[in-house]
C-alpha cells in the first residue's frame, strides 16, 4: 500500500483543487510520488479531477469510516461494543482472530478502509474498495463449545438483513449459507471462524462485507453477477450509519441465538431465502454435485434439499446454484 495513499485522499476531500506541485511541497517528496500515489488511488477505483493549470481533487468526499461516528450513531449500545477502524489491513478477520487469541473483549468491531487480501468462502479473494464498500470483523466470545455455533451465519444473515431494510433495501435476500443477494447477484456475504473447546469457552470471528459503490473496473474482476446498494437503494448510504445499524441489529440476533439456537430467526430467513422451494445444484466439498429441491433449513443450520426420489437431505456445507433440472 503507497503510504502517501491515504494522507493525500484526506487532503483532496476538501473539494479543491491541488497542483502537484504544492502537494509535492506539503509532503516532501516528489511530484513523481505524487503521480504514484494517486495513481494508486484510481487503481482502487477513486474518481479523481484532473485539470491542467489547476491540480487534482475529488469531485466527492470519501465516505471515511470514523469511530466516533460509529459510537454517536450506537447511542445507548455504544459502550457494549470497541470499534476500532484502521486505514488498511491485510483481512480484518485475520486480524481480529490473532487479536481474540491475545484476549481482545467480546463485541470487538474492527473495521477497515480497504483490504489488501479479503477473504470470502472456499477461498475466494473478497474485492474491497476503498470507499466503496463496507468490510468489518465482531469478536463475539461464547461460554458454550463449538457445537452449540451451528447455524450461526443464518443468524447474522437476519441480522444484515434487518440493517440494510432499514435503509431501504426491502427486496435484498439470503442465500444458503452466508451470501446477501438483490436480484440474485450479490451484495454481500458472511465469513465465520470459530476457536475453542468441545464444552466451552469458544469464540466466534464475524467477518461481513457490503458492496456500496463498485466502480465498473472492479465489478469486471469479479467471477460472478455482483451488484452494490447504491443501485439497490438508489442513495448513497453512510458508512458509519451502517455499520452502527449491523452492530444493533447483530446484538439483538445473537441474544436470540443464544438462547435458542435458531429456532427464533428460521422463519425470518426462510422468508427472505431466494432458492426457496426452487431446484438447486450443490457442489459438494468433495466435487460432486447434489439436485434437489430447497426446501427449508433445519434446527442447526443445514439446508435442507427433497431430491428427485423423493428423499430428503441435510447439507452442512457446499455452493449452492439454481438448476432447471433435478435429474
């Protein structure tokens, strides 16, 4: 990462316009360092003004991530949580999970400006845009064992859900087992990693990244249909607004889920599952494939498949696709 990346963007989000020249004066170095670093920024998608005679700008302020205005928009919730924001860090759950292992307290929020290598499931690489998207980690410790986890990215799929209806999102759905989709192509999705023993303690990583303003360049390196909230909601949503919404609305969801697993969100999420009673393809972690209709979610978590004979399935893992076939 160009260290001038950030304490130049900072500088340009007043809105005018700064020569290269005294930019190059400002931080004592080159005017090529400076070509470098906002070349950089453009790689991650910032749109940027340039004017001969007159310098660059940012024809809009990023929307920086901010821990205060975090906190203000938590209000009474705002000291059960530590959020800390960084500019950027390799994976906020990486992070967060080494920071677990050293004792770090429960309702630990990291947040970040941007990922260097975001991680989705199955080993994806998940795209973070400076600006542009939300990616953040929650420590959440449990006095229960692993086992009694099943089913917990349902439980936080219902807790995005609810954050993102209130800013308008009313048609967003959930795909088996952590991805958020608008018009089946995704906006979001869930990483969980989980530490600890058999019969307790243990804790639980809460990875959730949400695209909101994916520039064209970045949505051609994605292999699959994509979409951010800016088109969803048709308004530019704030970071720190959202992130404060996610973190209520995952308190609320996860006294639920401790206290009764999933059988107090199961309907809530069926009734925003988007393969619902629809013909889907699994791919197994072994390569193959299982058909079969979706038809629910059991008690802990797993998806429930009815195939072509007639029996009925429970899928603790796999990709999910739709199918027009069940044979």
């Amino acid at each position: 990462m160009n260290p001038l990346l950030f304490p130049l963007l900072r500088v340009l989000s007043d809105g005018e316009f700064h020569s290269g020249e005294v930019l190059a004066q400002r931080f004592n170095v080159s005017r090529a360092s400076i070509w470098n670093a906002l070349q950089a920024a453009q790689d991650q998608g910032m749109l940027l003004n340039k004017v001969r005679g007159r310098g660059y700008r940012l024809p809009a302020a990023p929307d920086w991530l901010d821990a205060d205005a975090v906190g203000q928009a938590l209000g009474t919730r705002a000291d059960q949580f530590h959020v800390r924001v960084t500019e950027h860090l390799d994976s906020t759950n990486t992070e967060l999970m080494r920071a677990a292992v050293d004792g770090a307290p429960h309702r630990s929020c990291l947040a970040t400006e941007i990922q260097l290598a975001g991680r989705g499931r199955r080993g994806r690489v998940w795209q973070s845009v400076l600006g542009g998207s939300l990616a953040c980690s929650v420590l959440w410790r449990f006095d229960t064992g692993i086992a009694a986890l099943s089913g917990l990215s349902l439980a936080v799929g219902v807790a995005l859900l609810r954050a993102l209806r209130q800013f308008g999102a009313d048609e967003v759905q959930l795909k088996w087992p952590n991805d958020l989709l608008w018009q089946y192509r995704k906006l979001g999705g869930i990483l969980i990693e989980v530490q600890g023993d058999v019969m307790g303690p243990s804790f639980a990583v809460i990875g959730m990244g949400i695209n909101l303003q994916l520039p064209v360049s970045v949505r051609a390196e994605i292999d699959q249909s994509v979409t951010d909230l800016n088109e969803v909601c048709g308004i530019r949503v704030e970071r720190n607004r959202l992130l404060a919404a996610l973190l209520i609305h995952l308190d609320d969801v996860m006294q639920d889920f401790e206290q009764s697993g999933l059988s107090r969100l199961r309907a809530e999420w069926l009734a925003a599952h988007a393969y619902q009673d629809k013909p889907v393809r699994v791919l197994l972690a072994n390569g193959n494939d299982q058909l079969g209709m979706a038809i629910g979610v059991s008690a802990d978590g797993a998806l429930l498949l009815q195939s072509a004979d007639g029996k009925q399935l429970a899928l603790n893992g796999g990709e999910v696709h739709l199918t027009r076939r069940l044979s």
